[in-house]
C-alpha cells in the first residue's frame, strides 16, 4: 500500500479533525461518481457552512473524509445537512434520468426509506455516523493512508493520485477537485 506523504506543515492542531466515511444504504449500488455532483455539493458546504476539508476520497458507493469547521455550526449539523441534501440531489438526478437501473436503484431507495420511521419517502444515506477523533499525528496519518489507498485496494486505479475524485492528487502536487486544507502544527 503506498503511503500519502504529508506535507511539513501538515499535523493536527487544536482543531478537532475528524475521520468519517458515509455509505449508501444499499451496498454494490454505484451512483456516487456519476458526474460526480457530490464535489459541487461539497463546495458549497465549504463556502456557505463552513465544512474544511483537510482529505476526502469519493468512490462509487460511499466517501470518506477528514474535515474539521470554521464556523458556528456543529461538525454533526454540517454532516446532517450535507447528507440530507445530497439524498434530495440524487434523488431529483435519479428521477431525470430515468431508465431500468435508475428505478431499480429508486425502488432498493424507496424500501428502505419504508423501513425507517424517520424519512418519508427515500433512503439513500445509512444513519449511522461514527466519526473518529484524530487525536495524534499517527491516526491521521494512518486515516489519510487508508482515505487515498482506498480506490487502489478497490482495484480502480495503481496509484491513489489517479483517483480523479481524491485529495491523493492534492498531496501529489496534481491539484484536485475541492478546496483542501491542510492540517498545521
């Protein structure tokens, strides 16, 4: 597996940086990349709710991510808001585009959302949310590993940073598709 190297600066200060990984509730359903309109979605959580993100990879049926805030709203109400509107999102693209895979994917979406009290409709998000706090250098540099090599042990690509939708091309000097920031001593 190869290892992301972290630039000098990186390191975790007094902010509370975070690990978390969000998964459709059906595992195998692959929508996630599709255009991949989450990374507009995540743009605007930066610039309007004060998402930071410090590493993210998003696959085809669920992401991971390493972020802190710079605002008044909770990490957790940010998280809930994303998710929330993203499920709206894809919903809304499912429905536009609809053939034999997108009312599959609505009818598995629509089953489980039946089976779940709190939504009215549709599923798409599972409701868990177990963040884990990166407390030492060590975990997030385990965390930052195990987020860019993800796409490799899928068997998507040879080298994390030719993920196109993964901060692994940030950490390798390629640019990439969200607004990083990197975590400072």
């Amino acid at each position: 597996m190869k290892e992301t190297k972290r630039c000098s600066r990186c390191k975790i200060d007094k902010k509370r940086a975070e690990f978390h990984t969000h998964r459709v509730k059906q595992d195998g359903l692959c929508y996630m990349c599709k255009d991949c309109q989450r990374i507009q979605d995540a743009k605007y959580y930066q610039k309007n709710k004060g998402l930071v993100v410090h590493a993210y990879c998003i696959m085809t049926n669920h992401l991971h991510l390493i972020i802190s805030r710079n605002s008044k709203y909770k990490l957790e109400e940010i998280i809930r808001d994303f998710k929330k509107f993203t499920a709206v999102q894809i919903i809304k693209e499912l429905l536009q585009n609809y053939d034999s895979r997108e009312n599959w994917m609505l009818q598995i979406f629509n089953g489980a959302g039946l089976k779940n009290s709190n939504n009215t409709k549709y599923q798409i998000w599972q409701q868990h949310n177990h963040p884990i706090e990166l407390s030492d250098n060590k975990m997030l540099d385990q965390r930052l590993n195990y987020v860019h090599n993800n796409p490799v042990k899928a068997g998507f690509v040879e080298k994390p940073e030719d993920w196109k939708y993964s901060s692994a091309r940030s950490y390798a000097g390629l640019g990439g598709e969200l607004e990083l920031e990197f975590i400072d001593y």
